[in-house]
C-alpha cells in the first residue's frame, strides 16, 4: 500500500487517509449492494461519477460498469485484495499511470466501453496477476512500450473495435508468456500483425487470434511466423478486403483447427494454400466473390467437418467432386446463394459421416433424391429455394408430410441429435419456408400442405408404351443371343476356333422341315462350304428376288460373321443364320 500512496499529492492524500475506511466502518453508497460475506460491491447502472473508496478494503469484486465515471486515478489504492474490476461503459479517457500499483492480485480488468486512446507505458504496473483484460470498444490508437512488462500471465487481452492501424512497437506483449487469445476485431490493421506474433515469446501458447473487420488485403507469405504460428488453433480473418492468398500464406499452421476468410475479396478458393492446414475442421468461405467450387477444391482437408460457403453473389457451380478429400465432412452450409440453380447428383456420395445439410434459400427448382445419402443425414434444410413442384420432388414431399407429423418442427436445430423410437438417427428436415415457386396452381404454397397428387409420378400411356418396346426389345435380344450360343453353334465355333475341321451337315436331314406347309417358318443355320450352299439354292431360291437377298454369299464375298437370309417370297419361308 505504501507503494501506490507515495504518488499521491500531499492533499489527496491527506483527504483520502480523512475518508479512509478503517475495518468495519465500511460504507456502501446508495443504491449499491455490497456483501461483506463474498466480498463484493455492485453498483452498475447508478450514475456514479467516481470509484466509491469507502467500500469495505477487503473487497475482492467491484462492478461498477454503467456509470459517468471519468478515471480511475488514485481511487483504488484501498483495495488490495481486488481480483475483479468491472469498469466498463463508463466515460474513461485515459487509465493514467500507476493507477493499479496497489492491485498486485487483480486478475480481470475489465474496461470496454470506455473513451480510452492511449496505454502509456506504466499503465498497467503492478498488474502481476491479471489474466484477462477487457478494453474492447474504446478509441485506442497507440500502446506504448512497455506497457505490459509486469503482466507475465495474461491469457486473454481484447482490443477489438479500437483503433488501432499497427503496432508501432512489436515487442509490447514479449514479457506474456501465456497469452492465448488475442483479439483484435474491427480495428483498422492493414497488416497481419506478424512481428507482433514473432516476438511474443517462446514456447508461444498463442491459440486464439481474431483479426475480423479489419483492413488486411493480403496474406503474405511470412504472416504467420514461429513460434506461435504452430500453436494457434483458431484464426479469424473474416470482413477483410483480402484478395490474395500468397503460395505458403498458410504453410505453418499446423495446429489450426479453425479458419475464418469469410466476406473477403477472394476471387478463387486458394485450394493449394489452404491444403496445408492438415487438422482444420471449420471452414467459412461466405461472402467472397468466387463463381464456382472446382473438384477437390478442399484437398488433403481430410479433418474438415463444418464448411460454409454462404452468401456468394456469383457462385453458380459445385463440382460434384468438390468435397471428395473431405471424408469426415460433418456439416454443410451452402445458403442464400443468389446464382446456384443446381447442384451435381450424388454430390455427398464421398462424405461419410455428413449428417447435417443446409441448402437454404438458393436458386435450386429441384434437387433430386439421389444428392443425399439420405439414410446418414439427421437434417436438411432446402427451404427458401424457388422449387417447381412436379414429381421429382415426390421424396420430398414425402419428407416433409413426415416431418409435419413430428412436434416442435419449427425450429430444427441444424446440429440436432433425434433419434427415432428404433433408436436410429432420424432426419429432420426444414418444412417452414419450403414452398412451391411453380408451377402456377401451386405458386407459394408449402410443400407440407400440396396434395400428393400434385406430385405423384403418373404413368402415362407414353411411358407404358416405351416400357412395354424396351421389355420386348431386351426379350428379343436375349432369344437371339441364347440362339446363337445354344450348344451346337456354341460347339461349332469353339472348334473353329481350335482350327478343327468343319462338322459335316446333312443337308437331307433338313430338307424335310423346309418342305412348304410346315407351320412356323424354320430356321435353317448354314456353313459356308460351297457343296451346301449349292444345294440349297439350288433347292430354295425360286425368284429372282430370293437371290438377290441371297447375293452376298453368293458372290463369295460372305463373311464369316452371322448372317442371315430372309426369304419372304419363297412358300416355305425358311430363316437362314449363316455363320
Ligand atoms: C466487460 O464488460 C462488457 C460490458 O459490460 C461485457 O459485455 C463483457 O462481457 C465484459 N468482459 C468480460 C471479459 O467479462
Ligand atoms: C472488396 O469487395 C467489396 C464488396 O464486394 C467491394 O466493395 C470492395 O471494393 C472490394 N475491395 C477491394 C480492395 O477489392
Ligand atoms: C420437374 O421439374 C424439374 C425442374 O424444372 C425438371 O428438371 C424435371 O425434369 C421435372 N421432372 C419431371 C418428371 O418432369
Ligand atoms: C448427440 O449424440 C451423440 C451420441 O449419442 C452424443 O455423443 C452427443 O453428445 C449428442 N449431441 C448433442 C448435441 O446432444
């Protein structure tokens, strides 16, 4: 206590030891609360102008946030034994220097929402055990050196929605040796803060850096320098203006589990650099001005199990192998993207263990069955697409009528975990803004309430007629088949096969069934040999029409494949397959 008085002008001084509180004489201001068993004071939202100093002097919390309070100089002197200091939203303009001499056991300060610009170098002094430091939303441009010397042990500092452009001097945090997160949201940085990174010291435990809001354009390719760069699992770089992703912007973020590039200027996804991030499970690439998902645009992600790539003005195209390295692929968002009129079928054939899909409100008018494994999925979410509700959509309706028939179907948690009475995992799908855009008679109506006939597949004569040619066609094709393969021509053309001579046909064995008034027309299976030929012609071709249907072997020129002669005009009618 000596310590922090000795700064103190000689009339505060003589003021404060007036007003000093001596044990049990404690007083609590109106409209406070304080309890002498936790230690505590609160007066939030009070309209105090100062720091009260005559609270008990044992107080270990003070929450004083919601007030006009200005400063904090010379205030807290009394209180030693403080550990948490609440003095956001006030109107603090500066911290002062050695305002916390006295406050050797503080672990949270918490002083967002104040009008602060500077940290002189001895504002935090004597600040040996704070742990985490709030000056989220204040107006600070510049820290100096050494402001933080004696706080060895913070873990958490927030500066975000400050002011900050640079750190004019990097080495500010390098007596840390257990910062773990460090955000510096909405600022105005135009750089990653790489020096500031590769001097905090080492072993670095550095595993949260939030960079989102900000001005950086490029990752360049030492952003991310030793020694925190192994440590870091958690990078956000979302609402930049980053464009570019140099070749090895990424190469050493080996434990980084989850990366935040959304609302950037990304014209390609940077597919090579990103491929480096081997444990990353969560990706959001929203807001960028890509045109299309290429194959393996997410190589060697093979831990990736939330992607989004929402809200992209121009995306028109998911390749349908786009996901193939990402077999532990969990969740998918692909939402209100304006330009997607379809997707690839069997799109999430490769993800294994996908059980949440969320295609909401794209330009998808139908999406078939076959995209989803839909025995895995637990939700899917296709709502506020422009769907025209024909029988493709009959599974869904399906679905839905289903789904409606559940409780509380209006609000589907995406990360859900129902099972059904069997106790297996049941798909739950988003009926609330699934609607029918055409066609006309069922414009704007819910996929739930449509009748099924509306989307019932109708078997119309066309389509049986077609069936009835293709089953017939198949029939045919196989009695050919079979014929030509039954055992004497199968046997026939193994031997020749094998170079053995030509069985010999009794052409008098066949002439019987060839005779006219044999009822259906026979089939007469010849060998080229010219002796046969001879003697069925001779026999057979009456017209001249017979013979012209007969020239091709008559002219020698016959291959040795089937072929076959009809003789329609001839009265006996036989069918001749010659092999
Ligand atoms: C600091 O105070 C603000 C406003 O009261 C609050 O929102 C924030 O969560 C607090 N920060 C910490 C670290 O408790
Ligand atoms: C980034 O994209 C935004 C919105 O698409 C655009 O307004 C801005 O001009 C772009 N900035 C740069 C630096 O390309
Ligand atoms: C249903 O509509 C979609 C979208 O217009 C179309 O691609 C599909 O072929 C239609 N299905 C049938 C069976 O007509
Ligand atoms: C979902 O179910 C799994 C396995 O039963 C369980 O481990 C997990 O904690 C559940 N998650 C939620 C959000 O209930």
């Amino acid at each position: 206590m000596g310590d922090g008085r000795r700064v103190l002008t000689p009339w505060i001084w003589l003021l404060l030891v007036a007003s000093s509180p001596s044990p049990g004489t404690s007083i609590c201001p109106s409209r406070c609360s304080c309890r002498d068993d936790t230690l505590s004071a609160s007066c939030v939202d009070t309209a105090l102008e100062v720091v009260p100093i005559q609270l008990n002097p044992d107080v270990e919390v003070i929450e004083l946030s919601g007030n006009r309070i200005a400063n904090v100089h010379y205030t807290l002197t009394f209180y030693t034994s403080l550990r948490i200091l609440d003095v956001s939203l006030n109107k603090i303009s500066s911290i002062g220097a050695k305002n916390f001499e006295a406050q050797a056991k503080l672990e949270t300060l918490n002083a967002s929402f104040n009008i602060i610009s500077t940290l002189g170098k001895d504002a935090f002094r004597g600040l040996k055990s704070l742990k985490v430091l709030d000056l989220s939303h204040n107006q600070i441009e510049s820290i100096e050196h050494g402001s933080f010397k004696d706080s060895h042990d913070i873990q958490t500092i927030d500066f975000s929605h400050n002011r900050i452009t640079s750190f004019e001097d990097p080495t500010v945090f390098n007596s840390i040796t257990s910062l773990r997160t460090l955000k510096l949201d909405h600022n105005q940085i135009i750089d990653v803060p790489s020096l500031l990174l590769k001097n905090l010291p080492s072993p670095c435990v550095l595993e949260k850096l939030t960079l989102n809001d900000n001005l950086i354009e490029v990752i360049e390719d030492k952003s991310f320098p030793p020694p925190c760069a192994q440590s870091m699992k958690v990078l956000t770089l979302g609402s930049n203006v980053i464009k570019e992703v140099e070749k090895s912007g990424f190469d050493s973020l080996h434990s980084l589990t989850c990366l935040d590039l959304s609302y950037n200027n990304l014209t390609y996804i940077p597919t090579q650099q990103l491929s480096k991030l081997n444990v990353l499970s969560e990706l959001d690439l929203s807001g960028n001005t890509f045109h299309s998902v290429k194959p393996v645009a997410f190589q060697s992600l093979f831990q990736l199990a939330t992607l989004t790539i929402s809200r992209l003005p121009h995306l028109n195209w998911v390749d349908s192998r786009a996901f193939v390295d990402n077999i532990r692929l969990d969740t998918i968002h692909i939402d209100e993207n304006p330009e997607l009129r379809r997707i690839p079928t069997r799109i999430f054939h490769g993800n294994p263990h996908l059980s949440h899909v969320s295609l909401r409100s794209n330009a998808l008018a139908t999406v078939d069955v076959s995209h989803f494994p839909l025995d895995r999925l637990r939700s899917l979410d296709l709502s506020g697409n422009p769907l025209h509700c024909n029988c493709s959509l009959h599974w869904l309706w399906k679905l839905a009528q289903t789904e409606s028939q559940l409780p509380s179907r209006d609000s589907i948690p995406l990360q859900g975990n129902e099972t059904s009475p069997e106790g297996q995992p049941q798909l739950r799908i988003v009926v609330r803004n699934l609607k029918c855009s055409s066609p006309e008679g069922l414009k704007g109506q819910l996929v739930t309430e449509i009748p099924e006939s509306t989307v019932r597949c109708e078997t119309t004569w066309l389509t049986v007629a077609i069936i009835t040619a293709l089953v017939l066609a198949l029939f045919g094709a196989t009695c050919v088949v079979l014929l030509l393969f039954s055992s004497e021509r199968w046997l026939c053309w193994c031997r020749k096969g094998k170079h053995s001579p030509e069985p010999e046909v009794d052409t008098r064995r066949l002439a019987p069934s060839l005779h006219p008034g044999s009822a259906p027309p026979p089939i007469l299976m010849l060998m080229p040999d010219k002796h046969y030929r001879d003697a069925i012609l001779s026999n057979y071709i009456k017209s001249e029409s017979d013979m012209k249907l007969a020239e091709p072997w008559m002219n020698g020129d016959a291959r040795q494949n089937d072929y076959s002669v009809d003789m329609t005009s001839s009265r006996s009618k036989p069918h001749i397959v010659y092999v």
